[in-house]
C-alpha cells in the first residue's frame, strides 16, 4: 500500500484562503487536492474548505484505481480507492478529474466572477479578450462527477490546458506549485471583476413570517426587479440546484400563504427581503448569497443560460449530491 505523506503546509494554506473568501467558494463548496507517490489527497465531500488548517478535511485516495473508474471500474465515487481507515469521509464527487490531471496541485473553486461570465451568453464572448496569454480552455456544463471528468480529460487531451473555465460551474486551476496557483487565482479574479449594478442592497425592517429567516445579505434580489426576475428563471449551476432547489420562489405580501409546501427552502419578497427557512442550513445561505452576489454584477443588457430542467432532476436524484447535502446539514 502506498505511504501516506504529510499534506504540504502551503497546500493546506491556499485551501483555506479560498475556502474563506465567500467570491470563490461557498458552503462545502469546492476541493483541492495534491498527489505524491500514487497518493491523491483531495477535500472529503461535503466538507468545507476554510477548514482545511483545522480540521481533517482530507481523504487518501489510491490514484491509479481513481483513474480506472473514470473508464467504468466502479462506481465512480472513488469510495473504493479511499486508501486506509484515517478517515470515514468519502472523497469529493469530483475526485476523478483530480486524479485524471497530471499536475500535483488542483484547485477547484466556484468563483462568484467566473460564473457571473460563464452562465451569460454574452460573458462568455468576453473570455478570449480576457483571458488572453493564459493556458485556459472552456468546457461546456455536463453533470459533475464522471461525465464531467471525462469532458474535462478531452479539453485537456487536446490543448494541455492548466487553467479550466467550466460554464454554469466554476473554475479549475492546476500547477506544480501553491505560490503560482495563488498567483494565477488572483490574476483571474482580477480579470474577471465586474462592478456592480446600481441596486440598493439595503432593506428595512423585514417582515416576521413564521417559519421563515430573513436574509439581509441577499438583499438586492428583493429591491432589484432583473435580479429577481433573472432568480425565478431557473437555476444556473449546481449547487444551487443542490441546496435551494431548482430555481426561487418570488411572492408577492399577497401571494403569501402559510402552507409551508408551496415554497421551495429560500423565497424573495419584492420590496421585503430575501428568506431562508429557519431550519436551512449554512449551506443554503451561502448560496442565497451568492446567487444575489452574481447577479448584481450581470450587465442588464446579457443574455443568461439557465440549466436545463433535465440538468436539474439529474443533479436531484444524484445520491452523491444527496450525500453531500446531508454533510452539510450537520455542519
């Protein structure tokens, strides 16, 4: 059985760093790993990556077995290749394109400035120009986990890219080294920013509704009429589907009614605020938030491309989103 090493310190650091930074990852949002050895250490799924100082977020995997079940050995969760007992976390959904990507660091991350570009027509047109002189390539939204991994092994087979834009989804960034990668993050982020529109994120006092949290964070989705518009459209990357469900619910004060099954976990008042129910978890939250971080940064005039409906039932009915959805729900 391989060694397990030590997990490298400036590794660790760089996980938490944009683990803690709500424009990059939210919730158990996002995995990094390294590989040493035929070892692939990667984010437990479900777990949150701005504890990657703290706590033991990480999961051993045997890389070469990781690899196989990206051709069909397996069940393609990787659970099988978890190397010794350190751990009763399963590795994160994603393991098989970690394993898959020849550099010994991988970053993935669910950039709030990525994704504002990669879910809009428009936005996407803007990426040669802005990403000109970087190794990147874009990758087309598939379902995470294996079909994705396999989508993610043909753009790099064909381009030898480190840098991976993947629409309605997030960000990869691959290196050999934390320094660069943390450089490279930072040189995207830069690149990607967009002002936000002139939309009051302030509320009032929110209406008492029992049953119901008021979200003050995700404010402009009540007092801007795109923004929320542009919410009840549809959902438009995965996690959002995962903890909020496909879409939001918009009601008016009129529409409301207390039967608590006619509204998914988060709705929006115009005017009023953005609410969670009382028992959502963390999780859900940080995805109200970003969901209200994006849009305000959306120019008025773009053109979105919500995921389809079928692209929702799959992500429903996925019994390793499920997993990772109960993971959040204890944190």
């Amino acid at each position: 059985m391989p060694s397990l090493p030590d997990i490298p310190r400036e590794f660790l650091s760089l996980s938490q760093r944009i683990g803690s930074d709500h424009l990059l990852v939210q919730g158990g949002g996002g995995n990094t790993s390294f590989k040493q050895d035929g070892v692939l250490w990667i984010k437990a799924s479900g777990t949150e990556l701005s504890r990657a100082g703290t706590d033991d977020i990480f999961v051993a995997v045997d890389e070469s077995r990781a690899l196989a079940e990206l051709d069909g050995t397996g069940d393609g969760t990787c659970r099988e290749a978890v190397i010794g007992s350190r751990s009763n976390n399963l590795p994160s959904i994603e393991t098989t394109f970690h394993a898959l990507l020849p550099h010994r660091f991988v970053f993935h991350y669910h950039s709030v400035r990525s994704l504002v570009h990669s879910i809009a027509i428009e936005g996407r047109q803007t990426l040669n120009d802005k990403l000109a002189g970087l190794n990147w390539v874009s990758v087309p939204y598939i379902r995470p986990g294996i079909p994705l991994s396999k989508e993610i092994r043909r753009a790099f087979l064909e381009t030898n890219a480190d840098i991976f834009v993947l629409e309605n989804h997030g960000l990869i960034v691959a290196g050999s080294d934390c320094p660069r990668i943390a450089e490279t993050i930072a040189e995207l982020e830069n690149r990607l920013d967009m002002p936000t529109r002139n939309v009051d994120a302030e509320t009032g006092t929110p209406l008492s509704l029992q049953g119901w949290k008021p979200c003050p964070r995700a404010a402009s989705l009540a007092n801007d009429n795109l923004s929320r518009v542009r919410a009840a459209a549809g959902s438009y990357y995965p996690d959002h589907v995962v903890f909020l469900g496909p879409g939001i619910d918009v009601v008016t004060i009129e529409q409301l009614t207390p039967r608590s099954d006619c509204y998914g976990p988060a709705m929006v008042i115009p005017s009023v605020s953005s609410y969670l129910r009382e028992e959502a978890p963390r999780a859900a939250e940080s995805m109200l938030i970003c969901l209200n971080d994006i849009l305000v940064r959306i120019p008025d005039g773009w053109k979105l491309q919500p995921l389809s409906p079928e692209a929702e039932a799959e992500l429903l009915g996925w019994d390793a989103e499920a997993h990772r959805k109960r993971m959040a729900t204890q944190s």
